[in-house]
C-alpha cells in the first residue's frame, strides 16, 4: 500500500502510512514527549477559549489534538486530505459526538468566511510542496476565524541555527507575522519546541527523556525563536 499521496502539494498519509503513522511517532518515551510539548502549546492556546465554542484542525491526523479538544467540550471539525487518516481519526473518536471529520486540503478549505472561533494546524506546513502553498493554507486559517478568533500555526524554524539541509518547508516567526498584519491579525504570543532538535531527542536514552524533557522546557522559555518547531498565535481583528 501506497505510503503518501503522489502529486499533491500537502502530504496526504494513505494506506499502511495512516493506519501505523501513531505506532511509528508515538511509541517511544522520545515520540511521547515530543507530543506532550506539542499539547503543552495546544493547551496554553485554548486555555481562554469559551467552553462548546467551534473549533477547526487543518491536517488532524489521526485525531490526537482534536480527540483531545472534543474531550473537553469544544465542538471540533477536524480535517486532513487523507480520507485513510480521517477514518483512523474517526476510529479512535467513535465514541465523542462533539467531533465532526471532513477531508479538505489546507489552502482551499470550503467553508464559510468567519466561521470558527479557533483555528490550528501542527506538524502540516512543513509538509506541503512550497512556502507559497504553506502561506496559502494560513491564509484560509484566518479567513475561517471569527473576529477576534485564534489561529494557532505550527511550522518548521527557519531562523534555528545549525539546521541541516532539508526539502522540509521552513517558515519565520516574522514571516507570519506579516502576513498576519497584511490580513488584520496581530500577535498574541509565540513559543518553540524542541531548542535541542527532534534528532537530538531520538538519540537520547529512553530512561533519560524525563530528565532531557524537563531541560528542553527550561531552554524553550529562553531560547523560543532558535527552537527548530516554532508556535505562533495570532488573534483576527474584529473588524476583519
């Protein structure tokens, strides 16, 4: 079975690449505290949002952010391009009535201007075909956030030294911003994850990654912009 789908400008998980993609990422201590940071931002994100409000995924996987969302009683619209992720997702939500899923591809979403109160995306813009194509997709964030909405981008750190070279999509804080400006969004907060890099992370030993996890929180509070995940939430104007 076919692992990615071939021609499309936003990797799309299809086949045996879907139905293992948890078991692959997520197994090891290492997968899981790369998680655990990842919904430490989700959370800090979400934390002011209003209970029941709705809520939009760009590229959800197999669920573990909106699973988690629904579960605390938002009302989720979770979408990815996989129609093979979208039915593991549905799998694993079967039992949550507040999650709807919906295959869409992240720059030509089909819904309405205005129409969700937050939106997100993590570990997607580093996947598609070009920075244009990425930029796009947070383009249609914003368009789908309500006034005074939140839009949370999760990207590949651009400005992280050292990095090695990678067909990877990278992006700026200060790239993000702008365009932000241009769509009458401004700035809440930005963080990074992962100041020692995912590579460093899955070459430490496993009864070492509490440890490792907790320093890797310590840096990201100090070193955010150099951090090879970066976290950007932007609030829509009101008068958007």
């Amino acid at each position: 079975m076919c692992s990615t789908q071939t021609g499309s400008p936003v990797t799309a998980y299809l086949g045996d690449a879907a139905y293992e993609y948890d078991e692959h990422r997520f197994a090891t201590p290492q997968g899981r505290l790369f998680a655990d940071l990842e919904l430490q931002q989700l959370r800090q994100a979400t934390r002011r949002l209003d209970a029941g409000c709705r809520v939009l995924e760009v590229g959800c996987g197999t669920a573990r952010f909106s699973g988690y969302l629904a579960k605390q009683g938002f009302s989720v619209v979770a979408t990815d391009p996989s129609p093979d992720m979208i039915e593991v997702a549905s799998r694993k939500c079967w039992n949550l009535d507040t999650i709807t899923f919906r295959q869409e591809e992240g720059a030509r979403l089909s819904f309405g201007d205005s129409t969700f109160a937050f939106v997100f995306s993590i570990r997607v813009t580093n996947q598609t075909d070009s920075q244009e194509y990425a930029l796009r997709m947070i383009g249609e964030m914003i368009r789908v956030a309500k006034p005074g909405g939140r839009i949370l981008v999760e990207f590949v750190n651009r400005e992280r030294p050292f990095a090695r070279p990678s067909k990877a999509i990278r992006l700026s804080f200060d790239q993000i911003a702008r365009m932000a400006s241009e769509r009458n969004c401004s700035v809440v907060s930005r963080a990074g994850v992962l100041v020692f890099s995912q590579s460093v992370l899955n070459r430490i030993p496993s009864a070492l990654v509490p440890v490792w996890g907790a320093l890797e929180r310590m840096a990201a509070k100090v070193f955010w912009r150099r951090a090879s995940r970066g976290y950007i939430l932007l609030v829509k104007g009101m008068d958007a």
